[in-house]
C-alpha cells in the first residue's frame, strides 16, 4: 500500500499571513575579491544554506541564455548574490559549489546543474532538492517554494512573475530584484530547517 502523504496542499482560498523574508539591508552583492571571500567565509559557517540560481530569459526557442546569471546563497539572517559578470565571483561561486561541507538546498535544482555544468565547468556538490523530498513523501507533483512555504510554514510566499522574467544579466540589479533572489534561497533554507527540527 503507497505511504499516505503527511503533506496537504492548502485550498485556494486559505489565507495565510506573509512570508517573513529578508530585507535589503540583510541582502549583500558582493563585487570585489574582499567581499565575495568576506561572504564565502558567512556561508561555510553556517553550514546549511539556502541557494538558487536566476538566469535571463530568452524569448527565441532553442537559444541558450548562457545563465546563471546570479547565484544566490542565503543563512538564517543573510542572503549572498553572486553576480557572476563580476571577475572576483565566479572563482567563489565555484568553490562553495564544490564544497562537499557547505550543504546547499533549494527547489526544483535540475536546471540549476545543467547551468552550472554549462557556465562554470563543475559539478555542484552537496545539492538538495526540496522537490525530491516531498515526491518521496507521497506528494504527486512537484512541490515549489510557494506551496512548501504555505505547508510547512503556512505563511504566503509571494512570487511575481514579472520580476522573475527580468533582466538577471543587468549590471546592477534592482531592489525588487535582489528581494525576490534573495527570498528564493531563503525560504528553501527555512523550509528545510522547519523540516529537521
């Protein structure tokens, strides 16, 4: 007999409150070969870290967007972008990638290898996929960041769709940008830990 979910998707009309996400102040862009380590050494001390990738979109099919473009890794009280057009970051995003010590989670991370395959010639060590936790916690479809947060959290997880199809190549991103990337990573994180409590 198939193991019974302990999962529930809320209904459409459940009302939670919002996410309690990270602010700007707690979100950091680190451009210079001081910063990226500054930012490295945060990461590796926490241990476990939330993480995502955003790449621009292309409209014209089977064109390569040659993402990432950003890579994001976020603690309990911090979220780090990396935007890889810096020289100082890539070599930084590579490491911590490698580090089998430094556990990364996120949702739905399939594409995200490919990417990192592709751009950084590595393979990401390390990577857990909350999607795949929840397939094998009974859940039939894939299980992303806005109905984790709402079952696991109950907290509404808002998600636009506008700035997710932005321009993640820019030179200087957004403020509405460097929230919605570096909220991505942090809900993973704290989705995760309210799993192993």
């Amino acid at each position: 007999m198939p193991e019974t979910a302990p999962f529930v998707v809320p209904s459409p009309d459940a009302v939670f409150p919002p996410f309690a996400g990270l602010t700007l102040a707690q979100t950091h862009v680190p451009a210079t070969a001081a910063a990226c380590e500054a930012a490295a050494q945060a990461l590796r001390q926490a241990g476990i870290v939330g993480f995502d990738t955003e790449t621009r979109p292309v409209f014209t099919k089977g064109v390569d967007a040659g993402g990432p473009h950003l890579v994001q890794f976020a603690t309990p009280d911090a979220a780090y972008l990396f935007q890889l057009h810096h020289p100082a970051a890539p070599p930084v995003v590579r490491a911590l990638l490698q580090d089998a010590g430094l556990l990364k989670v996120g949702f739905g991370l399939r594409e995200d290898r490919r990417q990192i395959a592709a751009r950084l010639g590595i393979e990401a060590e390390s990577l857990v996929d909350l999607s795949t936790h929840f397939r094998q916690h009974g859940m039939r479809r894939d299980v992303g960041v806005v109905t984790a947060v709402a079952m696991v959290l109950q907290q509404a997880f808002q998600k636009s769709k506008r700035i997710s199809t932005s321009n993640w190549a820019a030179e200087r991103l957004r403020p509405n940008q460097l929230l919605y990337a570096a909220n991505d990573a942090y809900a993973a994180l704290m989705v995760y830990r309210a799993l192993h409590k």
